[in-house]
C-alpha cells in the first residue's frame, strides 16, 4: 500500500491526541513534533532544490520556491493541526529564528503554503551542517496567546 504526506501526518496528530487524552502535558514528543498550546506542531527542514522542483501550483508557492539556491540554502517548514479535531490550521502567523549554535541567527516570517492541499508555513534560512542549530517557533492565532517551542535540529 502507498504511503502519502497525508497517512504520514494524520498518523503522527493521531499520537499527538492521544497523548494529550493520556494526560501529557504539552512536551516534545519526538524531534521534530511538538505539541503546544492545543497545537500539533511539525517541524521539516529540507535543501532547497528540494522545495524548488514542488509543483508551482499558485502565485504565493512560486514567488517562494525561487527563494535561494546552493549549498547551505534550506526551506524550514512547519505543519500545524488541531490537537483535539487534527484539523489543519490555516490561520496563524508563524515568525522563526534558526540560530546556528554559538554564531548568529536568521529570523523570518514563514509565509503560508499549500502543496497538494495541505496548508503549511516555510520559508528559506541559510544553514550549515558543520554545526547544531536552535529553531526558535513564534506562532499567533486571531484570538488566542501567542504560542513558543524550540526545536533542536541538526543537518545530516
């Protein structure tokens, strides 16, 4: 059977509800999957060219996917769902800060996207495999507190 994005993502909100039913507070359940405030929060992190060869499908994706190019380009992307429905988010500004570990960092508003109806954040940031960086994740929602995490993410 052929594993899509949506299995893969829906599986992963599946585990994050049922965490919070278990009583987990809002944590790090895995590298790259945080739950805070209510909210399913994946972090990917990808070389551009990757992000590049995506289908132009809208105006917003192709003016983003001509972002920068080369070694050490990356496309920071993060998917936020509803903890309790696994619903998508649509709504939020997300604002991020990758500080390489004991140099400078990069802060950036993710700007929405959506590939193969799905709804995510991303943007373009120059990192460097040589050292660990830091993913500072600021996310607003109309109505609601502004929401933190902090990733840790190394290339490989």
């Amino acid at each position: 059977m052929k594993t899509t994005i949506k299995t893969v993502t829906l599986c992963a909100a599946l585990l994050g509800g049922a965490s919070l039913l278990l009583g987990v507070q809002a944590r790090e359940l895995s590298a790259n999957h945080h739950i805070v405030k209510g909210m399913d929060v994946y972090l990917g992190v990808m070389p551009a060219a990757a992000v590049q060869a995506l289908p132009e499908n809208e105006q917003a994706e192709r003016a983003m996917h001509r972002g920068p190019a080369g070694a050490g380009a990356y496309h920071v992307n993060l998917s936020l769902f509803d903890a309790a429905t696994h619903a998508a988010i649509r709504d939020a500004q997300v604002r991020v800060s990758v500080e390489q570990v004991g140099l400078g960092s990069e802060t950036r508003q993710l700007e929405p996207m959506s590939i193969n109806g799905f709804v995510s954040y991303g943007n373009y940031f120059s990192m460097n495999a040589a050292r660990p960086y830091v993913i500072e994740v600021q996310i607003q929602r109309p109505g609601l507190p502004e929401a933190h995490t902090r990733f840790k993410y190394q290339i490989f």
